[in-house]
C-alpha cells in the first residue's frame, strides 16, 4: 500500500509526523537505526504500562514468574484477571 493509498484512512498523529519528516529517502543504514529506535520508544512505553498494571493489581515477583514456555498460561491470565 502507498503512502497516497494510505491516505485514504485516517492517520494517526504519529504516523503523521513520521510522513513529513521522512519526506526524502534515507540510506538502509539510517532506516535500520530509525527501526531500532521506535523500537525502544515502544518498548519503554510498554514497560511504563507494565509497572502501572503492576502497581494497580499489587502484584509481586512471585506473581509475575510463571513458566516461560507457556504451559500454565490460561491458568496464569486468569490468575490475573481475578485480582482485578
């Protein structure tokens, strides 16, 4: 989908200023360091949400280690959603 295409729906705020910041191309290697920075900025942004949920449910370490492979995750999530 083109940018022109794209613009048929509507854009958010930031997809907007990234559009008209980046009105010229860049070199794979500016691209690449582009990615890798909005990929931190979200991550934290995640992070920052994460610590709020944390804090509003009251949770402890021990509530948030569960088995990485996913094998009690239902079992987890409504753990959770229970402490709500």
């Amino acid at each position: 989908m083109t940018v022109k295409q794209h613009n048929l729906q509507r854009l958010s705020n930031a997809q907007l200023l990234l559009l008209n910041m980046f009105e010229h191309d860049l070199s794979e290697t500016d691209l690449e360091s582009l990615r890798k920075n909005l990929v931190k900025f979200l991550n934290s942004k995640l992070q920052d949400e994460l610590n709020t949920v944390i804090k509003a449910k009251k949770m402890t370490p021990k509530d948030i280690n569960f088995d990485e492979t996913g094998d009690n995750r239902t079992e987890y999530l409504a753990k959770i959603r229970a402490k709500s």
